[in-house]
C-alpha cells in the first residue's frame, strides 16, 4: 500500500458509495467501502477505509439533505445540530462500521492480490 | 462476516421485495410539503335562522420529513414542522401562534410494507407522560430504540406501485395484540397528470369519503350515533412510478346540531403540495441528478463507470 493509494481509496469509496446510497443506505455503504478498499490495495488501507469512510456514506442520505436545507436557509442551526447530533448516537452505526472494516480488510487483501498479479 | 453478508443481502432483497414498493420510499430525508387547513364556522339560531357568531380556524405552514435507519428491517421517520395557526371570532383574530417542532426519528417504519410502528420509547413516553421525562436518560436511550410491535398505523406517504384503478388502500390503525383497529379504505379512482407546484406527475388519485369514514367508524361508534349530514372527500394524488405522495385536497361541511337552540354550518377545506421531494426517488431522479439537474439515472451511471474504469486499470497494472 501506498500513502496515494490509500488515499485515493478513501475518495473513491465516498464518491462512489454516496450516489447509491440515496437509493439504497446499505448497498451504497458495501459498494463504496470494496470499490475503496480494491483501490487501497492493502489489507490495512482496505480496514481503514471502510472504517473511516463507512459511517459519512452510511449517514449521507440523512445528513447531506439537512446541510442543503441549512445552506439553503430553510432550517435553522439549533435544528440541524441536535438532528445530525441525533444521528450520531446510534448502535448501528457501529455495527455497519465494525462490517465496513471486516469487508474493507477482505477487499483490500483482494486488491492487492489483483495489483501483484499473483 | 456473517453481519456483512447479512447486511448486503437484506438490502438487496429489500430492493426487489414484492409488492412493488420503490426502495426510496422507506427512507425520505428533506422532504418538504406546504400544508394549508382552514374551517369557517357559522352559527344559527335554529327558530329565525339568524347569524348568530363565526369562527375561523385557519393553520398553514410546512412540514419536512427526516428518516434514518432505525435496525435491519427498519426505518426511522421525524419530521419538522412549521406552522402557523390562526384562529378569528367573527372576523377578529383572537389568536396567532406560531409552532416550529424538530422531532427526531423516532417512528419505525417497516420496510417493504406500508406499517410504521410506535417505538418503545414513545410508549414509555406516552404512558409516563411527557412532564415527566428525564431529558438525561431519555437521550442516553436514543441509541438502542426499537420498533414496539404490535400496534401499527398505516403510512399515508406512499403506496404499492402496483396499484390499478378499482384497488383498495388501507389507512388508520391496528391494535395486533387486541385485534381490533380504525381502517378506512381509500379507493384509487383514476389516474391523472397533475403539475404540483410547477413539477409535473403521472398520479394515481386514491379517494376517501365521508361514507368511507363512517363504515369504518360504525363498530366503535354504534349506528345512532353517527352523524348526518356531513360530507366530505379527501382526495390523495401518488406518484405512479415511486407511489409517493405529491398532494392532497380536502373538503367537507355539513350542519350539526349544537343544540335545540343553535345550528351549526362548518366548511373545511385543505390541502397538502410536495415542494420539495428531497431523497424519493421521484421520476427515476435520485436527490443528487435533481440537485445538480441531471438527467434521470445520470449519477448511478456515472457510479457503474466510475467502478469499471477502477477494475480495468487495477488489471492494466498487473
């Protein structure tokens, strides 16, 4: 794994994983997450990924359409700090974040494997 | 492992799930509809027909749908509501408040069914009442709310995508553990192109009438008490290609008898229109293609390359 590997992971698992996301939350977070994670090409840089990015494309859906109506004056600060604040205490999250990691370790091994060519 | 593999295929199968629900529905965040309700109320004296006072009761504001994923299965519904309520004795304002309410996700709406169920903690909430909560473990509870089965009310937003004329649509509520509920039936009368704030939309109309009402209010209610002469018609417009629901209108009146002295004539009237459809997939739109004003699919097609340009040079490189 590579520093710009890893980091282009991290891009590529969000950019990817929000757009299904808004039609799907789980899909697009395990889409996101392995497309990332075969970019990161490591197992360590594959957990991370998932780990990282997991939780913002999970929470996309809910959190991107508050920011608008914010940027877009139509919901106040007080509203969309205890919302978003809401959304961050929660179980699941931790849940889809722990199986990010694992997919993200199998799909950065997998990616690896594919670079080397082995 | 096993959580994974269980997550992805939830999700997939919740995707091609019968009866025919598009999966966006479950989950609407930014969602906004403009709603406006207004009664006027006159009142006669039944001996020489004489006006006797008027009440109008006027509310008008906006309401924002939020959603999050409250477990597997199911979907946490809130909402912000914005409302203005007016209310005028013969024809002087008496009062004007203004209600601006964030509710959190805490209803639970099922996947792939039209139930969205109280939560467990709403009916503790309900039971102690709401003076006595304890803001401190009410917040620290937030994490592990869970859906409380068996009472369910049938989600109004939306509907089967594969509804035709003729169909049946049930609202109101059901009482599992007791069997018993309120359902009263809608019926989809016609299909129509409607423009709902300057967008326009292939809609069923689902109708419900006061006969309708009535049918399911009779075992409660017993038949001497149901009220005569009132009429009323509430028409529901949904989406056709995603079942969501862009508008409503409303009317009815009647007269009632408010005693042997006074006759009461009441009109009301509302409706409901989606300014906003936020993350429903309305159209074959995601909210990103409306955002950025592409064209239906854009974003998703854009993903699919995205991921087999990765592949293919991932393989190049080898």
């Amino acid at each position: 794994m590579t520093k710009k590997s890893f980091i282009l992971g991290l891009f590529t698992s969000v950019i990817v994983g929000i757009p299904i996301a808004f039609i799907y939350d789980l899909i697009g977070t395990f889409v996101g997450v392995i497309v990332g994670a075969f970019v990161a090409a490591s197992k360590k840089g594959g957990g991370a990924v998932g780990l990282l990015t997991s939780p913002l494309i999970y929470l996309s859906p809910y959190a991107i359409p508050l920011l608008v109506s914010y940027l877009q004056g139509s919901l106040d600060l007080l509203s969309i700090v205890l919302l978003i604040g809401y959304s961050l205490i929660d179980v699941f999250i931790i849940i889809i974040a722990v199986a990010s990691l694992v997919a993200g370790i199998i799909f950065g091994w997998i990616g690896l494997r594919v670079t080397e060519g082995e | 492992m096993v959580i994974m593999i269980s997550l992805i295929s939830i999700g997939t199968v919740s995707l091609y799930a019968d009866p025919g629900y598009d999966p966006s529905v479950f989950s609407p965040n930014n969602v906004i509809y403009d709603i406006a309700i207004s009664m006027h109320m006159e009142t006669y004296n039944v001996t020489n027909n004489a006006l006797l006072s008027t009440h109008d009761f006027i509310m008008a504001g906006k309401i924002t749908l939020i959603s999050k994923r409250m477990e597997l299965g199911y979907v946490a519904w809130g909402a912000i509501v914005e409302i203005n309520v007016t209310e005028k004795d013969n024809g002087t304002i008496v009062s004007n408040e203004y209600f601006n309410v964030s509710a959190p996700p805490i209803l639970a709406v099922k996947e792939n069914t039209r139930y969205m169920y109280l939560t467990e903690l709403i009916v503790e909430l309900l039971r102690e009442g709401f003076e006595n909560v304890d803001m401190e473990e009410l917040v620290s509870r937030i994490a592990t709310n869970k859906p409380y089965s068996g009472f369910y009310i049938y989600n109004p937003f939306y509907i089967d995508t594969s509804v035709n004329i003729g169909d049946r649509i049930p609202y109101g509520f059901y009482n599992e553990t007791r069997d018993e509920g309120v359902i009263v039936y809608g019926t989809v009368t016609s299909e129509k192109k409607l423009v709902i704030s300057g967008a326009p939309y292939d809609c069923w109309i689902v109708n419900i009438t006061e006969a309708e009402i009535l049918e399911a209010l009779e075992p409660l209610l017993g038949e001497e008490d149901i009220p005569e002469g009132i009429e009323f018609n509430l028409g529901l417009f949904y989406d056709k290609r995603s079942g969501w629901l862009v508008g409503l209108d409303m009317f009815g009146g009647g007269t009632i008898s408010v005693d042997e002295q006074e006759n009461a004539v009441v009109d009301l009237n509302g409706e409901m229109e989606l300014v906003n459809a936020g993350t429903v997939r309305i159209a074959d739109k995601t909210y990103i293609d409306r955002i950025l004003g592409l064209p239906a699919y854009t974003s998703l097609a854009l993903d699919i390359l995205i991921i087999i340009a990765i592949v293919i040079i991932r393989i190049r490189r080898r």
